[in-house]
C-alpha cells in the first residue's frame, strides 16, 4: 500500500529517532513527512518501532493510505526534491 506519514514530535532527541525509523521504511518528502510503499506486515513494524519511541502525551504520528483508484492523480508543484513513484497518487 501507499502511505503517506507525517510527524509532529515535541523532543528533538526523540525527532531524530523517529525520523530514523521511518527513513527505514520510505522517503523523506518534507523535513516531517514520508512517502512508503509497504506491506501490511512492514507498516505494522514501522508503527510498532514509531510508537515505542513515541511520547504519547506529546507527539503525533498520522498515516494516510493512498488509495489506488486514485494513482493517476498524482503530482507536484514547487521546490523541492521530487520522487516520482512507481505507482502515482495525489495529496490534497
């Protein structure tokens, strides 16, 4: 599946480890979001691994799964460094 993430995290210790987490499983697009295409078994070990280094009470994690009726869609605009992938999708 395609997924987009995005973070908001309030310690810049635990900011660079998440960030590290997910640079593991897809590509930095903006300085706190992510693009991943993964398995439903890859995205249940990213979100355990975010989650362990998650203060709760704090931060926040969204996941937004791109859906495929929607590939040819996608584009961008503007700076930026831009990957285009296999399969496209459009944000809104």
């Amino acid at each position: 599946m395609n997924m987009l993430i995005t973070y908001d995290i309030a310690n810049p210790k635990r900011l660079y480890r998440i960030a590290k987490v997910m640079e593991d499983y897809g590509q930095r697009v903006q300085y706190s979001v992510f693009e991943a295409e993964l398995t439903s078994r890859l995205f249940k070990e990213m979100r355990l691994r975010t989650e362990a280094e998650m203060d709760f009470q704090e931060d926040g994690v969204k996941y937004f799964p791109l859906c495929k009726q929607c590939d040819y869609l996608w584009f961008s605009l503007g700076h930026g460094p831009v990957a285009m992938p296999e399969s496209s999708f459009m944000v809104i």
